[in-house]
C-alpha cells in the first residue's frame, strides 16, 4: 500500500534527521492506542520527522503505539499529570471520562458526512470544545484528528435492525454517550479498554464491538469476528493533546515549533485514514467478513431519547443545534 510506504519513509526520514545532528537536548514522548499500521502512527510519525528536522535533532521525539503506555483514559491522566508530553485522544474513551462536553461529538448520527465532521470540529465549535479539553486536563489540543466512520460489527449473528441487536454484549469506548446509545438500541453495552477486545471476543466476554474498518483490519478483529453492520453511527473525533506541564520544559521557541509539527502530523494522520479506509474494505471483504446495508433510519429512531437524556450534559440543545447547522 501506498500509505505503508509512506510510513516506512517518514522512519528513514526521521532516522537521517536525527542521526545528522548532535545529540537531541530534549525529549518527547507521544502515546496513541494504534498498533503501528494505523493512521494515528503515520500521523505520529509526520509529526515526529517535522519537529526533528525543524529542531535540527534538538528534540528526539519517541512515539508509544498499541496503548504501551496504557489505555486512553490512562494516557489522558498521564497527560494532565505532565507525565507524557503528547498523546492521541479519541473523543469517546480518552476525552469523555474527563470533558463531559466531548460527548456532543459521541452522539449517535449526529455528523451527516465526512466534509460535516470537519467543518464541525476544524470550526468554532471544534474551538469551544477544544478549549474545554485544554482546561480539564490542563494540556494544548493541537489538532483534531479523524479515527474513522464507526459501524457495528459480531460473530453470532446478521443485524439488519435494532432488534437485531437485543441480548448482544458489544464493547463500546468509556463514552457515557456511547453506552447509553447502545443500551437504548437493546444491547447489552459492555466499556472495556481497545487492548482487551481481540482477547475478549475469542474468550465471549463480548460478541461484537462497534469500530472503522481500519481498525476491524490493523486490529485483526476479522480473525474473531464475522457480520458488519454499515450503521455508520459515528465519526469519531481524537484529539492530539500536549501537557502543559511537559510543555513548559521546553524554551518558547521549540514550543512554537512542536505546534507546527502537530499541524503536519494532523495533515498526514487525516490523509492516511482517507487512503487507507477503502482498502481496509476491500481486504476484509476478501478474508470472508460480510456487510450488511441497513436502513440507518431505524436505527436513528431508536436512539431520538439519546439526545433528549444527555443534551445538558454536552452543553445543551443549543449547542447540538450549533453543530448540525455546520
């Protein structure tokens, strides 16, 4: 693929980069819960390439993939501690647990299509809820990046409609949002951190989980699982964070600098989604996993009372109302 390729060059980039110049004065280190074939590492690595080089190797930055460091919540603590510098939040299991607000971008259908998602987060409210992120875990958000067009996906049977979906324990994100979108659909919501599903599903702690087909893919989930619903319930958000505390470590000069590196890393972790989302589809069509189109309608329906029960909490009507207007 085109994009392993380009992966593979950001390291020999990033490898020259550092090697050429004296050794790095500071360290930084980023976290995301990826194994190395998603997007958020091609993004880590842009991002790891462009402040090497523009730093002349005075920050070596190291990047933490596949939840190393721990579980998004886990990272999101770490961050606000000052204890990691940077890491990659998703909307739904690292943010939500501390920024009740985050949840507005976790609500079930609430972005039309891809081009809605980012007038939405790259816009002001994106803005406002970045702020709120900034001040609940005392970090910069320095990016919004795109995790993928969530779908709901088991092994025991097809789900064509919310019925479909009663009695079945499928894992969600710690989203308070997201539990209560998957009760309501009649299954039985079960938050468990990205790192335990593969081994829950072979063991049926759970049988299914709702995830991009990248994930379904990098993942291996295809080896446990086998029915793919295209509810495309969600596109979820992550934000790229950096500590405030680890942050101030640095002179202002290589500050302004680690935030350009984040615009570049931003750029490529969306790039790489968009190229790597259609051939994940077409691979896991070819290792025997079936779709199921839905019509999405009933399943809209069912979760209206979603909206009605959690509108306070994410900053009211009034800002659900802002964000579908975008």
């Amino acid at each position: 693929m085109k994009t392993l390729a380009k992966m593979f060059t950001l390291v020999a980039l990033a490898g020259v980069a550092f090697s050429s110049a004296q050794a790095a004065e500071y360290t930084l280190k980023i976290a995301h819960n990826g194994p190395e074939q998603h997007p958020y590492q091609n993004g880590a690595l842009m991002f790891k390439t462009t402040l090497e080089k523009i730093t002349s190797g005075a920050v070596e930055v190291q990047i933490f993939p596949g939840e190393q460091l721990g579980s998004e919540e886990e990272t999101s603590q770490m961050i606000k501690q000052g204890t990691i510098a940077c890491a990659v939040e998703s909307a739904g299991g690292g943010l939500a647990p501390f920024v009740p607000e985050a949840d507005l971008f976790n609500l079930p259908f609430v972005f039309n299509d891809l081009q809605h998602f980012y007038r939405v987060v790259d816009g002001p409210v994106g803005a406002k809820l970045a702020s709120k992120v900034e001040k609940n875990l005392d970090a910069q958000l320095l990016g919004w990046w795109f995790s993928g067009i969530r779908n709901v996906w088991n092994g025991k049977r097809v789900v064509n409609t919310p019925d479909d979906l009663k009695g079945l324990k499928i894992r969600v994100m710690g989203s308070p949002v997201l539990i209560d979108t998957f009760n309501t659909l009649g299954a039985q919501a079960t938050p468990m951190s990205f790192g335990e599903v593969y081994t829950s599903l072979q063991q049926g702690v759970i049988d299914g989980a709702e995830s991009d087909h990248v994930d379904l893919l990098v993942e291996n989930f295809y080896e446990v699982t086998k029915h793919v619903s295209l509810t495309g319930h969600m596109y979820l958000a992550a934000g790229l964070i950096c500590s405030n505390k680890a942050l101030a470590k640095f002179p202002q000069d290589i500050q302004a600098k680690i935030r350009e590196a984040a615009e570049a890393g931003t750029a490529e972790e969306r790039s790489a989604m968009a190229e790597m989302t259609g051939d994940a589809l077409a691979q896991l069509k070819a290792k025997g996993l079936t779709f199921q189109e839905v019509d999405v309608s009933l399943f809209r329906d069912k979760v209206k009372s979603v909206y009605q029960r959690n509108a306070a909490k994410v900053g009211g009507m009034e800002a659900i109302e802002e964000l579908t207007r975008q």
